[in-house]
C-alpha cells in the first residue's frame, strides 16, 4: 500500500491511508515501511535541516524498512471497528512502533520484509 496520507490518531499511534494493493491485512500483523520521499527544494534552511535528517530517517527505511505493527484500522465508509482490511480497499490503519521523525506520505507498507522474496 502507498502511503497516501498520515495523521495522529487521538486514541494513540498513527493512522495511514490507502488502497491496499494486497492483503489481507489484519490487526496485530507486523508490517514493513519502506522507500524513500523527495524534498521539496523551496524550503527555507531550517525546513531544508529538518527535511535532511528525515530524508536520512527515510533513507534507513529504504535500505532496512521500518517493522510496524497494525493497531487497529479506522472508521471507512462505514466499517467500523474491522479485524481485517482486503485488496483493492481503501484503508485507514492505526499503526505502532513509527520511529520519531519519518515522513510517511509516499513510503509503501508491505507484509514482505526488505531482502526476503515475495
């Protein structure tokens, strides 16, 4: 799933959205982050300082994926409280264990870890 949003979730963790491009997807599986996301170049220098230390934190993610674990899944088109999310839906996902810092918009979500065949 490409990251196509990312927000704090009030109850704790932080929600990601998407269309899931595999699946399932259930609460408790560990997942995987990775690539990498461009920086704007119209940033001033304290932006461009900040956005150099999370391209790095994002650069991490791409050689090594970040494992995190799925909370629960948000409210959508009225779903509530759903153990599991299926291919081709869009998902909201409360996720656990984001390291501080990472720009998510644009990451992918996978269930394969980085190095390991699909």
């Amino acid at each position: 799933m490409r990251i196509e949003d990312a927000f704090p979730d009030p109850a704790g963790g932080t929600a990601v959205t998407g269309r899931l491009t595999g699946g399932p997807v259930r609460r408790g599986d560990t997942l995987w982050l990775i690539g990498t996301n461009e920086i704007d170049a119209d940033r001033t220098s304290a932006d461009k300082a900040s956005a150099d230390r999370t391209s790095a934190d994002n650069t991490s993610a791409d050689k090594n994926g970040v494992a995190v674990e799925v909370r629960r899944f948000l409210r959508l088109c009225g779903r509530q409280d759903d153990e599991v999310a299926h291919r081709e839906e869009n998902a909201a996902i409360v996720l656990d264990g984001l390291p501080a810092g990472l720009t998510l918009i644009g990451l992918m979500l996978t269930s394969v870890p980085p190095g390991a065949q699909p």
